[in-house]
C-alpha cells in the first residue's frame, strides 16, 4: 500500500507523526510537504495528495490542516477524490467501510497524535462493503459532473 501525506504549516507536525506511524508499520509513505514552520496555503497540498492518488490506483492519502475543514473543502474539489475528515474511531472505520475515502483528513489542532495515530489504523484496516455504497457513490460522483 502506498500512501501520500500532505499539509499546511498547521497540519505539520501531526502529519509528520502520522507518516512516522505508518512508516514503522512498513507502508510506502511518501511525504509531499510541507517541511518547514512557514506559512503555506493548504490548497497547494490538497492538489498535490488528490493529483498522486489519482495517479496511483490503490494508492491513499493522507492531509492535515488546523481544522481539516480547509483541507476538506479543497480536496473534495478534485473529480474523484473522495475526502473524509475524521473525528473519531468509527468515523475513521466507516470513511472506508461505507463512503470508500481515497483520502482522510484530520485538524492538526483539533486531534491529540494518539487519536489520529489510532483512527488512521482504524481507516486503514477497514475495507469497502460495496452494495447498496457503491450505488451511492457513483451518484456522487454524478452529481461531481453535474456541477463542473
Ligand atoms: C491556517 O491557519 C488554517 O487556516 C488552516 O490550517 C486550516 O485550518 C484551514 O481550514
């Protein structure tokens, strides 16, 4: 499995945990920024994590901005990303489960390490149930053409 990390100056070091995390768990984790404390606009991330999953099928994401909300809103952008901010375990199982995220999101601000640490293993271990999900998703992803 491979997956891209990204965030703003505010997602940083939470992202930088998380991409530790997983790479200990012997996932190909690739880091597209940011690096440094400086101030960057999360778009530029979102863009690049949604463009490097899209590429890689099978591949995943992973964004951090203070809230998650910026994050979100710029990812969810991207035809054919499907990104869920998580708040908790089981928002974290059912992104996959049900919604079958291609990206999640957490607010760097908002989340202890631990949490994020435990609800990116929870997304992670989960897999899509299909059925009555998939009908829903494609209308998503109808609804994506409609508005573009
Ligand atoms: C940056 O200060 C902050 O606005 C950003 O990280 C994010 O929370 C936006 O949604």
């Amino acid at each position: 499995m491979k997956l891209y990390f990204g965030s703003d100056h505010a997602g940083r070091e939470l992202k930088d945990a998380l991409l530790s995390h997983a790479a200990k768990k012997g996932i190909s984790a690739l880091d597209l920024g940011t690096d440094a404390d400086l101030s960057v606009d999360y778009p530029d991330y979102a863009k690049s994590v949604g463009e490097s999953v899209l590429a890689e099928p099978g591949s995943l994401g992973v964004l951090v901005c203070g809230t998650g909300i910026g994050m979100s809103i710029a990812a969810n952008k991207i035809h054919g990303i499907r990104a869920a901010l998580l708040y908790n375990e089981e928002t974290a199982r059912l992104a996959r489960q049900h919604n079958n995220a291609n990206i999640v999101v957490f607010g760097g601000r908002e989340v202890t390490e631990d949490n994020a640490v435990s609800w990116l293993d929870a997304f992670l271990s989960a897999t899509f149930e299909g059925g009555r999900h998939a009908r829903r998703i494609e209308k998503i992803a109808e609804l994506d053409r409609i508005t573009r």
